[in-house]
C-alpha cells in the first residue's frame, strides 16, 4: 500500500518536472525570440537569467532589474504552459477586441482555452454569461480562480504588465494608455462598428441603419487621418517600440475594408499594418488556437 503510494508520488513528481521543464524552454525561446529577459522562480523567488545577452548588455539590463518587478505575463506563460491551469477567453472568432487579446497572448506565450460565442445568436446576452460579465460582451477572460476581466484593452493591459509588449517608463505608459482611450472612443465605435454592421449583420437590420454608415465613414476617416499623421514621423504608437498601443490599433484598422474604408489615402498606416503583421508571432485574425 505504501509502495504504491509512493509510486504515484513518484509518477506525480516526474510528470510535474517534465511538465516546468518543458515549459520553460518554451518560455526561453519566447524570450528569446523577443530580445527580452526571462524570470525563473527560484526558492519561491524570482530572478532573471539571460545567458543569451553580451557581458555588455548583461551589465545594463542588471542594473534595469533592480528597479523591475517580476513579470506576471512570464510567469503566466510558465504555469499556464506547465499545465497547471489555463485562463479562459470567452471570445467570439471573428472579433477583432477579441483578435487583439489572441494576438498578444500569441505574443507572450500565454496559452488560452477558447470559449466561442455565436455574433449573432444572442447567447453572451444570456443569464450564464451575463453572470460573468454583466455587459454581455466579449471578449472576457476568466482566470482559473474564477475572476473575470472585460474590456479587450483591459485585458491587453492585464496580459502586458512587465513584458516587451508594454513600456517601463511613466511617459510611454501614458502614451499606450492615450491611444487606447483613442481607439476605444475615437476609432473602433465607427470602424468596428461600420465592419459590424455592413459585413455581418443581416441586410434588413442593416437597412435600418444605413442612414448611419456616412456618419460611421466620416468619423472612423477622421480617427485614419490621425493615425496617418501620427505614423508619418513614427514608427510606433508609444514608446518608440511596438506594444499593446499598436495590437490594440490594428485590430480593426487591419479589416477596415470589411467597413467600406479605403486605406489608400493612409500610406503611413498601410505601412505601420505591414511593419506590424511581421512582428515575431504574429498570427492573423483567421487563425483559432
Ligand atoms: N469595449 C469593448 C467592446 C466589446 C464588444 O463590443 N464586443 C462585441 C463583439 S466585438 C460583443 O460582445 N457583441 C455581442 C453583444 O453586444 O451582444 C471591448 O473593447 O472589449
């Protein structure tokens, strides 16, 4: 009885250091593939190894470190990937709120179980999902100790926090959150509105509407020009580096034509689009899990 015991102790133990062996090369190689530290635990403390830097670069990025936290999205990729547990993202595929949080756990190697919602059968509207976010809206991520964040840009931020996808400094962090706020209030309610309704919606409903697309096209044009104009001189929204500010941008802007929006008049957004789909990890709007 004891030996049997201990048999599957043993099993249990064996499986569980496969388990954060193999995740953590998976994380090392995201680390690598991104330029950016890696935080190990060890003796339930985190610390920082990057046997891939110079002497030179190892010097400057310790010194960084002392005024560094550890890294949650880091830690995240390494639970979630040793199979300890998984955050769920109620999501709906053809979403682009719902593309920037695959985008940029994609990015971060944080791996998510998917939960799809219909776009038009009503079902995030009903008493189940409503319970977990009374806005009826996804996307939503539910961590496994059952609290749920909404708000695709909230959740971009959560997954974000100390990784390579957003800034250190104060000033840059602001400037993710500047044009966050523009994209949510600015940008998406005319361009993923506009997408909505003229490449999903039924036609009759849209019939309803169609009064509405001149004033959507003025509107989403306007948010283009200032994207244009920003993007001339830049090649980034914050921080002079790509981050969540720029995956929070494209998730719409990538698909604007499916709205009726001509890109063309917008070189330097066509540009950022290009200089954005080829980041390391990148995956398009299509791909699933
Ligand atoms: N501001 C929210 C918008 C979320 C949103 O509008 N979600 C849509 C899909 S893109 C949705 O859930 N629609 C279903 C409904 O409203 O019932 C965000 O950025 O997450």
């Amino acid at each position: 009885m004891k030996g049997r015991r201990q048999n599957k102790l043993g099993d249990f133990a064996t499986g569980v250091g496969w388990a954060l062996r193999s995740a953590a090369k998976e994380a090392q190689k995201i680390a690598r593939m991104h330029n950016t530290p890696l935080y190990y635990w060890e003796n339930g403390k985190v610390v920082a190894r990057k046997p891939w830097l110079t002497k030179s670069a190892r010097a400057k990025a310790g010194r960084c470190e002392t005024r560094r936290r550890a890294r949650p999205a880091d830690i995240l990729s390494l639970t979630f990937r040793g199979g300890v547990s998984m955050p769920v993202l109620h999501q709906m595929q053809v979403s682009g709120n719902c593309y920037k949080v695959r985008l940029a756990a994609r990015q971060l190697g944080v791996e998510l179980t998917l939960k799809d919602y219909g776009l038009l059968d009503g079902t995030t509207r009903q008493a189940t999902f409503l319970s977990k976010n009374p806005n009826g809206r996804v996307p939503l991520l539910e961590l496994e100790d059952g609290r749920t964040l909404a708000e695709s840009d909230a959740i971009l931020w959560y997954l974000s926090e100390d990784t390579f996808l957003l800034p250190d400094d104060r000033w840059s962090r602001a400037e993710v959150l500047q044009w966050m706020f523009f994209e949510q209030y600015s940008h998406e309610p005319y361009i993923a509105v506009a997408r909505f309704w003229l490449a999903f919606a039924p036609k009759e409903e849209l019939e309803k509407r169609r009064h509405l697309v001149p004033e959507w096209h003025a509107k989403g044009n306007a948010a283009l020009g200032v994207m244009q104009n920003h993007l001339a001189r830049r090649d980034w929204f914050a921080g002079g580096r790509y981050s969540i500010a720029d995956i929070a941008l494209y998730g719409y802007t990538h698909c604007a034509a499916d709205g009726g929006f001509d890109l063309a008049p917008y070189p330097a957004v066509g540009t950022w689009l290009k200089r954005v789909a080829s980041e390391p990890g990148h995956v398009p709007l299509d791909v699933a899990w």
